[in-house]
C-alpha cells in the first residue's frame, strides 16, 4: 500500500483528523493507497505556516529563488522513472505518455520559471518633462493553488512555479483522485532548499480543503484549474472577499477542418488531438466540423485509424489509449454516450467498455467513440464531456462553422486545417477562443498566454501573464 501524507512546514505529516481516503488505481479499479481526508483545520495549519514563511521566501534574492526552483526540477528528472510510474498508475494514462508529456513538462515549467523572474522587468511611463511613473511589482502573501486530475504535476507545477519564483509562499491541493505526483514532489522539497512553509500541500477533498483554502482570510491569490461549476462556486466565494484569482475552466473545443486542407496531417493529427489521454485533456478537440467536399473521406480514414488505437494496460508500452480516471467519471461519459442516441447520433465507432485482459479485467476503460448525425447544437454538442468521445458533422460555409464552433458556453481553444493562409488568419480571429492552433495541436510556448473565454475561464497564465497574476503592481510618480 502506498500511503500519502501531507507536506505542512517542511515536515510529512498526518491529517489531523487521522482519516483517510482511498486511492484507487483506475487501471484495475483496486485500491493501492490512501491519503489524507484533511479538513479546514489542516488548512489552517498550512496557511499559518505558509504566512510565516512569507516574510522569509519574498525577501529572498531572485537568483537564490530561482536556484531552488531549478534545483527541484533537477531532482525530478533525477527519479522521473518512479515519477512516471506513478502517474501513470495514479491517472490510468499510458505511462508512455506520462514519459513524454508529464513528467518533462513539470520540470520544464519549473525551470521556465525559475528562469523567467531572473529576466522580469517592471513598466516606466514617462510623462514628457512632468515625472516618471514605475510600477514596482510585489508578491502578494499567500497563494492557494488548486489542479485537477487530468494532468496532474503537469498543471499542478504549472500553477505552483510562478507562484514561488514570483516571491509567494504556496498551499497547494491537487485532485484527491490523483495526488501522488504531488506528494512525491513535497518528499523532494526540502532537499530542493526550499525554507520550512513555503511550499504546503493539504491533501483531500475539494469541498473540504479546496474550499477552506479559498476561505481563508490570510490567502491573497487564488489559481484553480478545474470544472466550469467548480470555477463558479469559488468565484462566488472569492469574489466579495476581493482576492485576487485566475480561474481555467472546462471546453468543448472545436476542430475545423476545410476542404483545402493536408487531409492526412489533419486525419492523423485529429486522432491524437481526439483521443489523447482519453481524450481528457481540455485542449482536446471534441466537435470536428468538416467542410462536406471532404466528409466522406475524413470520416472513412479518421475512423479507419481510430480502429487500430491500441486499448490497454497502461504499463504496456504499445499501449495508446489507457484507462479513465475513475468509475464515476467512466459511467459520467457513458451517460453522454446514452445521450447522443437519444439525440438521433450515430455511433460509427466505440462507446463501449473493451475487454482488456490479465490485472486490468476491473479498470475503467471506454472504447474511443465516433458519432455523426448530431445536431451542431444538441446537448452533446454543446456539454463538456471530457472523455474519449467525439462528434463529426459536415458543413457548407465558413460562415457556417463559425457559427458551429462559437456556439457554446465556453471558449477555451479551436484547430483550424487549411491551405488558405489568408482564411485562416481570418478565422482564427472570429473565434471566440483563447487559444487557436492553425494546422496543428497542443503545440506549446511557454511564454505565451494560455486560458479561456467565456465560460472557460478568466485571466490566463503562461510566461508573464502568469508572473503578473501573482504580483501586486503599484505605480509610484516622481515629479521632475
Ligand atoms: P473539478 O472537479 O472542478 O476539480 C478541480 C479541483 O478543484 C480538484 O482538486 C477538486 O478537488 C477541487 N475542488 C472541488 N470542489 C472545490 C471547491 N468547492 N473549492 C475549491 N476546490 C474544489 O475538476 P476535475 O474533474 O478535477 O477536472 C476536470 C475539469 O478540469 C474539466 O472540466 C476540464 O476541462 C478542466 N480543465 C481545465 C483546464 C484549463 O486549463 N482550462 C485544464 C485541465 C482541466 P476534488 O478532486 O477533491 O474534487
């Protein structure tokens, strides 16, 4: 059994409560460990550390900061082999990914960081021969940083690296269904350097600890990156209590494909921007609309391919689609399947559970599922469903499927596949997304700002973006 405890002040430590949860590994669906079910209390106990350690972290240099935060990504490339398993085994994803993109990618935003407030400058406004204005740019205290499950050190580092470097001391709570990752990085801080309380983690629940954490008086910054109903009920916390936050929220994002675009780049590309961790990445592209010269072909040899992704145990190294995080979330995707026939889809593929054999016989795993016949704006279409499931329908127009792709709550990213470089820059304008990707997906620079419309979110991080969120400007005038 693996257990996991708590990173509170420097030190390892039980919840308060000695109540645990289990951790069940979705590949097998037995559990294999537990966690802390910690409280408002052990919130308490982090925030007054955190606070502590304030006066401490902020007064640091900027290089020393940033020494511990490369230091840390060195000790994570240094036990990535134990890294890996257990993101795979926490998650259900193939460890294969979790070799390629997790892991690399904690360390990378670490060191992205760490780097980046060496290099950060605030604004001077001159005003003729009047004054000059400078904006002096100050951590702001204690910063609560909450991650989901689907990418778990991915975007738990992603949130945890510009809050430190920026001078924050941090409580953190990844997703109870995924928190190995994290504590395993709490085991390499203190080696890191880091001083006792500027990095906590409080493990459990997200109405116990994650709302406490966004309660507390004495925490300034809230970062969350989660579900949009989630997002709404921090919000409604935060927001009279006038702290600061940044809120990356859920998607359905479309993938346009127009009839002059490389078909089998877009056919090839689209599989892994469909199915990619199950297809549960809130990048993934979920409603594919085709421009209808193209239909037919597209749907023949995208399905064709999505025949031959290999179903199985995470650990297999041939396998490409692993397992959904839990049977919650594995019978929450059914249900959208059940839905789309209601709706009059057909399922051209999938929408079943496969038959994976040997210790996996009990994991949640979904066959990856293609329908068509939906209408553009039928609940299917328009609800996040966050799993291995996507829709195909054809369209005339670009006028058409600007309409299609705009027509949803959220606006978090598109992919657009054309030859046209001047239609595509002009569509990508009216898309109303935060992120755009022409004839490619998932291509990422650090440095530029990643997040949401609408109901996918507010603010963004990403490069600067992300040091700002986590300072506090003040313009100080000089007069000449
Ligand atoms: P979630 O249910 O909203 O949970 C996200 C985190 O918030 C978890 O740690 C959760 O804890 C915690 N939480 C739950 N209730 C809370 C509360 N009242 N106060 C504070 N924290 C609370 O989301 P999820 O199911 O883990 O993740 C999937 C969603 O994340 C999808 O909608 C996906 O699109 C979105 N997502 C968005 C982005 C982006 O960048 N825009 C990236 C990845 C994922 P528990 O685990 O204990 O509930």
């Amino acid at each position: 059994m693996k257990n996991i405890k708590n990173f509170i002040d420097g030190k390892l430590v039980d919840p308060i409560s000695k109540q645990y949860i289990e951790n069940i590994e979705p590949a097998t669906g037995k559990v294999y460990g537990n966690l802390p079910d910690s409280k408002k209390e052990d919130v308490g106990v982090a925030v007054d550390a955190a606070k502590a350690a304030f006066s401490v972290w902020s007064k640091w240099p900027v290089q020393k900061r940033s020494d511990v935060l490369m230091k840390w990504a060195d000790l994570i490339d240094a036990n990535k082999a134990e890294f890996i398993e257990a993101e795979s085994r926490d998650n259900g994803k193939p460890m294969k990914l979790a070799a390629h993109v997790d892991i690399p990618r904690a360390s990378a935003n670490l060191r992205f960081f760490a780097t980046a407030i060496i290099h950060y400058a605030s604004e001077s406004h001159k005003m003729d021969d009047v004054a000059i204005n400078y904006t002096l740019r100050a951590p702001i205290g204690v910063a609560a940083c909450i991650s989901p499950w689907n990418l778990p050190l991915y975007l738990f580092t992603w949130k945890i690296a510009p809050a430190l470097a920026a001078g924050n001391t941090v409580v953190a709570k990844p997703s109870e269904l995924t928190p190995m990752t994290a504590f395993l990085l709490s085991k390499l801080a203190n080696e890191a350097g880091l001083p006792s309380g500027t990095f906590n983690i409080v493990h459990g629940y997200g109405h116990h600890v994650g709302q406490a954490m966004t309660e507390h008086p004495d925490v300034g910054v809230v970062s969350f990156t989660g579900g949009t109903e989630t997002g709404k009920k921090i919000a409604s916390t935060i927001a009279p209590m006038f702290k600061k936050y940044s809120l990356e929220l859920g998607g359905k994002n479309p993938n346009i494909i127009f009839s002059d675009a490389d078909l089998e780049d877009a056919v090839k590309t689209s599989v892994h921007s469909s199915f990619a961790n199950q297809g549960q990445i809130c990048l993934c592209g979920s409603r594919i609309f085709v421009q209808s010269e193209v239909y037919d072909q597209f749907v023949e040899q995208f399905v064709s391919r999505v025949r031959r992704l290999q179903i199985g145990d995470p650990e297999d190294d041939a396998t490409q689609v692993g397992a959904l995080v839990s049977k919650a979330h594995l019978e929450k995707v059914e249900g959208y399947i059940q839905l789309a026939k209601e709706e009059g889809g057909t399922i051209l593929f999938g929408g079943q559970r496969p038959i994976v054999a040997g210790r996996c016989a009990d994991g949640y795993f979904l066959t990856p599922t293609v329908i068509v016949d939906l209408d553009p704006y039928c609940r299917t279409n328009t609800e996040e469903i966050f799993g291995p499931v996507v829709t195909i329908t054809p369209f005339e127009t670009e006028e058409e499927v600007l309409a299609y792709a705009n027509g949803t709550p959220y606006g978090l990213s598109a992919t657009v596949w054309t030859d046209n470089l001047k239609r595509g820059h002009r569509v990508a304008e009216f898309l109303k997304m935060g992120i755009v990707w022409l004839n490619c997906w998932l291509v990422r620079d650090l440095r530029t700002p990643f997040g949401g419309m609408k109901q996918s979110g507010v603010g963004r991080e990403g490069g600067l973006e992300a040091l700002r969120f986590f300072t506090e400007p003040k313009n100080v005038c000089v007069k000449y």
